[in-house]
C-alpha cells in the first residue's frame, strides 16, 4: 500500500512543470483527497478538484443515472 505523500511525488515526476493540468481527486471519504490536492497545490499545481464529501458526494452529484467504472487496480 502506498501513502498519499508517495502517490503525489510520482504524480509531480509525470507531470513535471505542467502546473495547469486538471487533477480530480476522490476517495471514500475526502480525507486523503484533500491531503493529496494540499500537497499538489503547495508543489505550484492548481487545476486540482477533489470532492469534499467523498465518494459517496461524488456518486450523489453524478445523479441517478450514475454507473460507475469497475474493475481492477493495477498498483492500488
């Protein structure tokens, strides 16, 4: 398993200096989305969106017609 702080760094390597490319951020319950957009956001980027309410805020936006991806996690 790997930490948010890991997860950002590999993400800063891949994106490099393009600061305006749009990150969207969700887990199931916010917390860690919103200590990812933190980290990112103190690296220069700022196109980074996350949902507050988590997963289940996110599903409830999307509305009833909402089906969401399945599938495995290579790397998760």
């Amino acid at each position: 398993e790997r930490t948010v702080e890991e997860i950002a760094a590999d993400l800063i390597l891949l994106l490099g200096k393009k600061y305006n490319h749009l990150i969207i951020v969700v887990d199931y319950d916010g917390t860690d989305a919103r200590r990812f957009a933190e980290i990112m956001n103190a690296s220069g980027y700022y196109n980074i969106h996350y949902f507050a309410g988590g997963y289940d805020r996110y599903v409830a936006l999307k509305g009833d017609d909402f089906v969401p991806e399945t599938g495995g996690c290579d790397g998760c």
